[in-house]
C-alpha cells in the first residue's frame, strides 16, 4: 500500500520528464538575513535522478512489505524509509547549498536509523556507528566548503554559484572549497580513504540495502560533483583528482570482492567499484563523459538493486548469504533465478543489455585524449572481474552443482518479492534492446552537466572486439573463483594501509589526549583549580601591565603619596601588619593560629579604616572581624572534638610565588588606580554643609541613615528582619526533622 | 508605572516569588510549588515574548530605572531565553523531586529568585545593578547545589562552585572598582562617555578590562576559568544542573554583551589587533579546545554536558571576538545561540530526568544503552537535543553555529581561522554526541546491565515537547527568531 505514494510520484516525475522543456523552479524565503531561501531548481539532471529515487523507490517499498511480513518492527522501518525518500528527493531537487546540506544530513540519519534496524547484532551496531561517523564528520567538511563557496559567490544558490563561478575561479578559496566539497562527496559515495563503511554497512536489512547503499543515496556524491562540475571544471587538480581517487577505488574494491564469501558483501564492494568508475567520469574531460555517466547511473540502479533483492531473497530462503553453501537454486527459485541472470547480463555488460550501452559509452569517454588511455587498459581487469562477480550472482548459485548442501524444504520467495528484481532487471535488459528511447532523457540530463553532451555514434565492432579480452579474463576469474578466495584471503594487509583502523586507533588517541587533559586540568581538586583561576589572572595582569609599561611608569608617578603626618604613618602601620599577617598566613599550620592571624588581618583593615578618617566604618570591621573569629572557632572547637580536622598542607614554594605575584600585581593596580582620582567630593560637601541646619544632628553619618535616607534604612531593617524570620523557620524545620528522628 | 508594566517580566517573578513563599509557609495544606512557579515562569516568558513581539524598545520611561536596568530589545530576548530554560528546569524538577522524594519547596523559590537575578544581570546598565543581579542569580545556584544534604557529592560541588565564585566575583568587583577609579563613574554610559572623551587613564581602564573580562568568564565557564564546571554540573541533581548551564550561562554572557560592547565599544579598546577581540579570541580557542576534548573520555553524561556547555562557551565567544568587524550581525548570533544552546541543552537534561525512576537516574552513557528501543519515543528528545548540540539541520543548532561562524568568517583574519578550528572541533563534537544517539538506538545493553526504566510524570513530558517543539521550529523555521535577535542586537547599538 505504501508504494503508492513513490509510484505517483514516479509517475508525476516521468510525465514532468516527457514534456520538459525548461527547468521549473520553486522558492520561498527561509532565512532572509542570510539570503539563504528554499529554493528548489528542477532541471533535467534533478529529473532524472527523481525518476530513479522514485522508480527504485517503488520496487523497494514492494519488496520491503513482503521481505518484512509481520516483522513487529517494520512500522519503524517504512517510516524512515519514506523519510529517506523525502531526503533524497529534496536534495536534488534543491537549489540552495544549505537546504541541500539539510536533505544531505537527513539522509545520513536516516541512513543510520535504517542501518542500526537489526540491533540485536553486534556487527550492525557497530557498522551503524562507523558509518554514521564517517558521514557525518564528511558532512562537516562539505558544510565548511558550502561556506566558503557562498562567501566567494555572494550566494547560496547553485544556479547563482555556478554564474558566478568565473569570477572566483583559480583562487586559492575556491581550491580549498573545492577539496572540501571533495572529501564530503568521498565519505558519502564512499570512495577511497573512506570506502571502508559501504561494506560494514550491508548489516541492514536488504530493501535498505538496494535502496540507500547501492541505487540512490550513495549516488548523491556523485550528484553533487557533477552538479557543480561546471564551478572548478578549470581548476587543473579536479579532473586528475577524481580519476585518481576513483581509479584506484575502482581497481581496489574489485580486489576485495575476492576476499569475501557473503553475496551481499560481494554485491557491496562491486558498487563501491562502480562508484569508483561514476567518480572517474566526472573527472575525464571532454563531453562524453557526462553522457557516459547519465547511462551508467541508470543502468547501475537497474541491475545492481535486483541483484540485492535476489541476495535478500536467497537469504530469506535458505537462510545464508555464503557462496560457498549456495548451489543449483534455479529449481526451487526459479523467478528469482530469471530476475538474477538478466540483471547479471546488464551488470556484465553483455551486448543487448541496457549495461553494454553504458559500457560502451564509457569506452569512448575513456578513449578520447590519448594520456587516458592507460584508464582504458587498467580498466579491463575491473571489467573483468565485475563480469565474474555477475556470473556469481546468477549463475553459481542458482546452476552450478554443488555439494547439495541446502535444506530440501525450500521454496521460492513470496509474490511481492519476486516482481520487483524481475521488473527492473527485465527493465534494464529492454532497454537494453534499445536504448534510443531513452535517449533523450540521457541527452537532456547530461546537457545539465556539460553543456555540449550529445549521443556519440557507437562502433559496434570495434566494441565488441575490444570486450573480448574482458570476457576471456572473467571466465577465468569465475572459474578459479574459489582458489583465487583463498590466496587473496590469506593476504593480510598491514594495518596501516587499512583505513578503518587509521579511524579507530584516531579514536583511540582522541581519547587518549583527552584523558591526558582531564587528568591535568580536571583533577578535581579545588586547591588546583583556584591555583590555574589565580595565575591566569596573574598572566593576564602581567601582560596588561607589560603592554601598557609605557603607562604604568606614568600611573606610578602619578600616585599621591600626598605629606607625610601621624595619621599616615599610622595607616603605613596598619598596612604593614596587614602585609605581615598576610605572610604569616600563608607558612602558619595550626588552624587556630591562623584563625587568630586572619583576625588580625582584619584589625589592620580596621586600624587603616580609622586613621583615614573613617572612625565609623573602623567600628562596624572591628565589630564583624570580632564576631566572625568567635563564631569560627566555635565551630573550630566542635570540629575539634569530631576529630575530621584536616591540618592544612604546608606552603609550597609555587604557591607561595603566585600569591606574592598576584600581590605585587593588584597593589601595583590599586596604586595606579589612587593616583587617577577623579571622584567627586560633592555630596560630601553637601551633607556636611547640611545635616545641622536641616536635620539638627552633628554626627552626619547618623543624619545620614536616619534622616537623608531614611527611606533606604526602613528597607534595610525590613530586609533584615525578614531575613531573621527566614533563619528562624529554618532552624524550626531542623529541629522538627532531628525531632522526627 | 509604566516602568513596571515595562519590566513586568521581572516584577511578576519577584512578586509572584514572593507570594508563593508566604502561601508555602502559611498554608495548612501541602502547596503543589513546582506548578505554581512553572505557571509563574510561564506568565513571565509571555510578557517578555509579548512584549518582544509588540513595543520591544519602549519609550518615556523614567531615568531613574533606565538608568539601571536597560529596558530594550534585548532585554526581552533574553528574559524569554532564561524563562525558557528556567521553565524547562522547573517542569523536570517537579518530576525529578517528587519521583526521587527528595521534594522541598525551597528548590523552587530559589529557583526562581535566581532567575530574577539572572535577568537583572542581563539588563543591568550599571556596573553595581551588575554585581546585585550576579550575585542574587549566583548564591541561589550555590544553595540549589548543596540542597541535596546527605549527598557528599553535593555538597563537594557546592562548596568548590561557592569558593572559586566568590573568587571569581571579587575578581570581578575588583575590576569593576577600577573602572569607577578611572573615570569616575559606574553606570555603563557614563564609564563610556569617559573613555569616549578621552577622560580615562588607559592603563586602568585595560586593567578593569582584564578583571571584568575574567569574573565573566568564570561564570560562562571558559578555559581556563572553567574548572568548577564538570564537578559542580555533576554533584548538582539533574534538573538544577540545567538550570545552571543555560540560565547562568546566557545571563552572564547577555551581560558581558552590554558591558562589552557599551563600555569597551570604544574603536581602539576594540582594535581587532590591539584590543579584547585577541583576548576574546585566546579564550574562545581554549574553551572550544578544552571543552571538546574534555568531553570525550567521560562516561557521566552531566559531565559530558558540562565540558560541552564549555565548548559552546567557546563558540559563543567566537562571536564575541568577531563583534569588531560585524557588531549587529554578531550579536544577533549571539543571542540566537542563546536560544537554541537553551533549547537543546534544557532538552537533554529534562530527557536525562525522564530516564530515570524510584531513586534510580539515568546518569552514564551505558544507562542509556539500548532505551531508544524500548521507549522509542521518549528517546527522540534526547537524539533531537544531542544533534541540535552538534548542530546537524534540521535542529536549532545548525543555524545558530551557522550564523556564529558566518559573523566570524566575515570578520576575516584570525577570527576566519578561529571559524575554522569551531568547524573543526564540531567534527570532534560529533564523537561525543552521537556516542549519546548510538546508545540510545544502536546498542543492546549487555547481559544483566541495569536497564534505565523512564519515570511516568506529566511535567517533564511538558518540558520535553515544549523543548523539542522550540528545537525543531527553530531549525525548521528559523526566520521570525533571527528577525527577532536582529531587531535585539540592534538595540544594543542604538
């Protein structure tokens, strides 16, 4: 039922596609302060990859109903897949570099929420992680390169970046955009170094797998470079970049599927090739590229997701994946066995086939400029084993006779499991018969890549003899299949040269380096923390005062010392029996010593207090200093009596520095800071002059309190005796609760 | 009065605050106090998001208050972020307490009392309103961390959080009498005028700088002021630990934003070279450095939260280093930011407390294992809150990095770099998070773990939809928010 939903679409898309003439386009503002707006450009290219979003979709969403049956789960399963759906579809249909960044990431979730569906493994669990790592750490990177793309161009339009690119081509900006626009495509399209996570990722239930990790989502890497071919197209890295990067992961996961026995497996690293192949013709100049690349596209998605459903229908038989215990199926599965020999004939590029166009397309974009024409040569091993591993698929397990291993009591997958593999590899092998009706789709679709695209005439006997080498070779690889396994699974790569350990042991260290961090600064001891509060500021001080020496020397000279008379010297003796208890405090032991010489602290505050010329506020320190030593070593001598004292860890030299530092540093300020005065004495003067004639007291501090602001002190005293009440209750509520006990 | 109707936001929670105490210690029935100041903090987060919407830079008020409290645009933008997370606080409260029987009404008022102190220290446009507002917002914290007084943790975080941040706010005083030494003045104008017209010596006024500047960042939890952090969020409960990390957190950073750019907007104390942007810039580096690679080896979620609040600290500042170049596009930013770090860090913690259940919490990462299975909807909070905080659309936190990063990268020059290393360190950010998403949905826990098993409770169900509600809207739609934070930034510079 819910396959309604993508088949009306395809079918909306298929009609947009019969009468397109111009792209459409659909915006509304999203974020206006940044120009950013939801912008969708429907060209032919987006078109195009609608129609197989949708298509496959279709097929999928069939499939997936009768792979799941009465799976408690499948819900869950079917509503990220339609979530993915939506994803896809916004993000090539999005012309904004955000909003395709949005629909990218969502993709990437649903990706992983799909992957994670069968938690009860370890291996799923563990593959979801990775890929979600991988993916979205290439998502970050692919923003960074958005950004920098949309500052160069003043937009974030595609439309407009691509106008605007000859403006900004051959800076250095645009250079570093463009690799990290690279390395998004690569983590996504899982090209080498980040390969690794496509494989892992087969743990997913089979629809999934057609779906995300070999028709659509991993095409999306794809999608945007040759999208924004036309921005760096004159930047002479991005050609030979690709081509490299893409080369080598073609040739490298064609090796790997050697090493496995798992069909899925197998079928994942053969796309991992394949995308490896899409890479390299986006690279290659000239105009047939594009064209080649359309044609692979569709022919990739038209024979790569059957061959998946055959896997899920093969393990949802038999219930193995392992080619080894896998033979002469055909009997019980015969549907399924017609479904895999025509995909198979398209993925081996046999001649008839919808592969064989494609194919031979990208021979002649290989072919054209002579310094690729080693491409061409490597290529034939590639091609070579691919047509194996397609022989494998269809051929191997479903004819070949085998130990008779499997359970007699097999029977072939349900109805809804047979018809999608076989619509879409059938559709692959019609077109394949011609492929002139779908060329002017491929036509337009390309024209949005290379302008100048347009269908070459195809040789057909030089083609045909050109694929002779590569059928010889994949009849020997298929047929010394086993003995090849086994000499290349024995050979074990040096983990350096594996990149999923370069991404644990990256982990690892992280981690490491972390705790190395932690440990240092987070030790949680306050002692340490008030030492780095303390000493920042000291750094801090000491800069500030270095930068402005110039200044301080003048600060300094500015500082009144004013005349020397008894009260000063009286406030000098203040401030060195401040300074001297200070010290003291900082090598004495004994709490009770301390507590003492902090008193005396206090007293020196008071006595400079006093002999400033402020008897008043002396008064109010002496009282609370006093105070504050009883009630402190009454609870001393309770602590005392408990015996949890700890006696406080002797000085240490660093400590005793950085409290001299941070001293020397403040009075240094506030000595600077006496030397600027510039506050005004003009309420001093006014209540001086006032509080007898108006208030008839002599002491104006009192006239002060009662009567010029007599206001404040009823708050005051409201405050304070709100406060006592509050204490009050609160002791009332500890003596209930030690009475409750 | 029209003052007060201006400053209703505050007034209804002092007065409100206050009733509710006298009607706790009067009435003869148990009072239901976490509805009453949830309804409070709401009540308050409408007038503010009100008066946002209607008359958000009100005029003909008295010198008298606006002298000491800015009433503007940005005042209610930051009202309505701090009644959100206190909201969000105060809703997981009154399940977390009832569920763990640890209730106490206290918790509440001193909730709300610190919330009225936050917002003064948001609006405070004098340097001694300042230190009021901090200290009311700060002493309420402490007590709200030790409230758990059979709980040696507790109390160990307490008393770290109560010494370095009386540390800090003698530090902060300090800087502050020296900004009054040098020109004489303490309400932000006219320490601005001073310096403006030259009247200041500039040696003090970069010291005053410097002290300011640092009691600041103690508050915001930057490196390397940052070491109270990860132990106070810790040893707080849950739902007090959120409060703790937003509303503390965006209230002094709304501060810092007025005194930075009303005291020191001075053009040559803000020389993107020579002035604070550097020391802005040094202290954003080492935040989003130390934060981001603190968090990486814990297991306690709460401490991943609170090296991740450090890291946020740092993007924040990355903002405040790019104010210079871009001064209203940063500050919007900035106060964007607010938004969704209280959004999506509120979000986290009210699912933290829904985990957990009859005095078991959910609290480490393996707790969490496998519950995105069992309770799939009431994991996808937590998953919405940890990729909001890594910033991946469509989620509040994708915007707010994008904008920050956007000011920074149009500042040019270190600050494009310093762009650079918040990108980069997200990537890092990533591991941490998503290890919180993978739990949640793909893992199994091992045989015979301790499952968490979520609580029942209506009010943090509350705090979760309104949190994932207002994380996914302002990634979706994130259009009237940002309208909203331009039109308060630029009150900042009228």
């Amino acid at each position: 039922m819910l396959a309604i939903a993508p088949f009306a679409l395809f079918v909306w898309a298929s009609r947009a596609f019969l009468r397109y003439e111009a792209p459409f386009e659909l915006r509304f503002p999203w974020v206006p302060w940044l120009g950013v707006e939801v912008g969708f450009h429907v060209d032919a290219l987006a078109l195009f990859f609608l129609l197989l979003i949708t298509g496959v979709g279709t097929c999928v969403f069939v499939y997936a109903a009768g792979y799941l049956g009465e799976d408690p789960k499948r819900r869950r399963l079917f509503s990220w897949l339609v979530v993915f759906m939506a994803a896809m579809i916004g993000a090539v249909a999005a012309d904004d570099l955000f909003v395709l960044y949005t629909f990218w990431e969502l993709t990437s979730l649903a990706s992983f929420m799909l992957v994670s569906y069968h938690h009860e493994s370890e291996t799923a669990r563990r593959s979801a992680r990775q890929a979600m790592l991988v993916t979205f750490g290439g998502g970050f990177v692919l923003l960074l390169g958005f950004l920098v793309l949309a500052g160069l161009a003043g937009t974030s339009s595609i439309q407009g970046v691509i106008a605007a690119a000859p403006r900004f081509a051959g800076e250095p900006a645009a250079r570093f955009a463009m690799f990290c626009l690279f390395v998004g495509a690569f983590t996504k399209s899982a090209q080498i170094p980040f390969h690794f996570w496509l494989p892992d990722a087969m743990a997913a239930p089979t629809p999934v797998s057609a779906y995300l990790h070999s028709a659509t989502m991993v095409k999306l890497g794809v999608y945007l470079l040759a999208r924004i071919e036309h921005v760096f197209a004159d930047d002479w890295l991005f050609g030979p970049t690709l081509i490299v990067v893409g080369g080598t992961t073609s040739a490298w996961a064609m090796v790997k599927t050697l090493r496995e026995r798992d069909l899925k497996r197998i079928l994942a690293w053969a796309t991992v090739s394949a995308l490896g192949t899409m890479m390299m013709l986006i690279g290659l100049p000239g105009a047939e590229g594009a064209m080649a690349l359309v044609a692979f596209v569709l022919a990739h998605a038209l024979y790569k997701a059957p061959l998946f459903f055959v896997a899920g229908n093969v393990d949802h038989c038999t219930g193995t994946r392992d080619i080894g215990q896998l033979a002469a199926l055909a009997r019980v599965m015969p549907w399924t066995a017609a479904a895999a020999l025509a995909a198979a004939l398209s993925m081996g590029g046999f001649p008839l086939s919808f592969g064989h166009f494609a194919k031979e397309l990208i021979h002649i974009a290989k072919r054209d400029g002579d310094l690729y024409t080693i491409i061409g040569y490597g290529s034939i091993p590639v091609s070579a084993i691919t047509v194996a591993v397609a022989a494998i698929a269809a051929v191997r397990i479903f004819w070949h006779r085998g130990d008779g291993s499997i359970p007699s009591e097999m029977h072939e997958a349900p109805f809804s499991m047979r018809i999608p593999p076989l619509a879409l590899a059938s559709l692959g092998v019609l077109l394949g018969l011609s492929p002139h009706v779908v060329d002017p789709m491929l036509q337009a679709a390309a024209k949005c890549i290379t302008p100048d695209a347009h269908l070459v005439e195809i040789d057909e006997t030089r083609e045909l003899l050109g694929l002779v080498p590569v059928y010889a070779l994949g009849v020997i690889v298929f047929a010394s299949w086993d003995r090849l396994h086994e000499v290349v699974a024995k050979v074990k790569l040096p983990s350096f040269l594996l990149a999923k350990t370069h991404l644990e042991k990256s982990q690892e260290t992280a981690v490491h380096l972390a705790s190395i961090v932690t440990r240092t600064i987070q030790h949680g001891r306050l002692r340490g923390y008030a030492a780095l509060l303390f000493s920042t500021m000291l750094a801090a001080l000491a800069l500030t005062l270095a930068a402005t020496l110039e200044d301080g020397r003048t600060l300094v000279a500015h500082a009144r010392l004013g005349e020397i008379d008894g009260a000063r010297i009286a406030v000098l003796g203040a401030c060195v029996l401040l300074v001297v208890s200070a010290i003291a405090m900082t090598v004495l032991r004994d709490t009770f010593v301390l507590l003492l010489v902090s008193g005396l602290m206090g007293l020196g505050v008071a006595l400079s207090f006093l002999f400033a010329g402020a008897p008043d506020l002396a008064l109010t320190q002496f009282i609370v200093e006093v105070a504050l030593v009883v009630v402190i070593a009454s609870v001393l001598l309770r602590v005392r009596r408990l015996g949890i004292e700890h006696p406080p860890t002797p000085a240490s030299p660093s400590r005793l520095a950085l409290s001299l530092g941070l001293g020397a540093a403040v009075a240094l300020a506030i000595v600077a800071a006496s030397g600027t005065g510039t506050a005004s004495t003009a309420l001093a003067e006014y209540f001086g002059a006032h509080s007898l004639p108006d208030a008839h007291g002599r002491n104006v501090v009192n006239v002060l309190l009662v009567d010029f602001r007599a206001l404040d002190t009823l708050g005051e005293i409201t405050v304070l005796s709100l406060a006592f009440f509050a204490t009050a209750r609160v002791f009332a509520a500890f003596r209930r609760e030690e009475a409750g006990r | 009065m029209t003052a007060l109707f201006a400053l209703a936001p505050l007034v209804l929670l002092l007065v409100g605050g206050l009733l509710i105490m006298l009607v706790d210690a009067f009435a003869k029935e148990r009072v239901e106090v976490s509805a009453l100041v949830s309804t409070l903090l709401g009540a308050s987060f409408v007038v503010a998001a009100g008066s946002l919407l209607a008359d958000p830079n009100p005029s003909g008020l008295p010198a008298e208050i606006t002298r000491y409290l800015a009433v503007d645009a940005t005042g209610y933008f930051t009202d309505v972020v701090l009644t959100v997370a206190a909201l969000i606080a105060t809703l997981a409260a009154g399940s977390y307490l009832r569920e763990h029987e640890l209730e106490r009404p206290e918790i509440y008022l001193l909730l709300l009392l610190s919330t009225f102190g936050a917002m003064v220290l948001a609006r405070a446009a004098d340097l001694i309103v300042l230190f009021i507002g901090l200290e009311t917002m700060s002493l309420a914290v402490y007590g709200m961390i030790a409230m758990r007084r059979n709980n040696a943790r507790s109390i160990e975080a307490a008393t770290k959080y109560f010494l370095l941040g009386s540390f800090a706010a003698a530090i902060f005083l300090f800087g502050a009498a020296l900004l009054y030494g040098a020109t004489g003045g303490t309400s932000i104008a006219a320490i601005r005028d001073a310096i403006r017209g030259g009247h200041a010596e500039p040696a003090l006024v970069m010291l005053g700088l410097v002290f300011t500047l640092a009691g600041f960042a103690f508050k915001v939890a930057a490196a390397p002021f940052h070491g109270w952090a990860p132990d106070a969020y810790e040893g707080a409960m849950i739902p007090v630990t959120g409060f703790m990390s937003v509303v503390v957190k965006a209230a002094a950073f709304a501060s810092l934003l007025r005194v930075f750019t009303g005291v020191f907007g001075d053009p040559l104390l803000m020389h993107p070279t020579t002035g604070w942007p550097t020391l802005v810039a040094a202290l954003a580096l080492l935040s989003m450095l130390v934060g981001n690679l603190g968090a990486l080896g814990q297991k306690n979620i709460k401490r991943i939260l609170a090296f991740s609040g450090i890291a946020h600290a740092g993007y924040v500042l990355v903002g405040f280093a790019s104010l210079h170049a871009v001064p209203e596009d940063a500050t919007a930013a900035i106060l964007y930011y607010f938004l969704a770090y209280a959004g999506g860090t509120g979000l986290a913690l009210a699912s933290l407390v829904a985990f957990g259940s009859k005095g078991l919490e959910a609290v480490d990462v393996d707790d969490l294992v496998g519950l995105g299975k069992r309770h799939p909807l009431l994991a996808l909070p937590m998953a919405i809150a940890m990729l909001s905080l890594l910033g991946i659309p469509p989620t509040a936190g994708f915007f707010a990095k994008l904008f920050l990063f956007q000011a920074a990268a149009q500042a040019g020059g270190i600050f494009a770099w310093l762009a650079l290393a918040g990108v980069a360190l997200s990537v890092v950010s990533g591991f941490y998070y998503l290890r919180i998403v993978v739990a949640l949905y793909a893992s199994e826990p091992a045989e015979g773990a301790v499952v968490a098993r979520p609580m029942r409770s209506g009010y943090v169900l509350l705090a979760m939809v309104f949190g994932s509600a207002l994380v996914v809207k302002l990634g979706v739609m994130p259009g009237l928010y940002l309208d909203l934070a331009l039109e308060a930034g630029r009150g900042l510079f009228h």
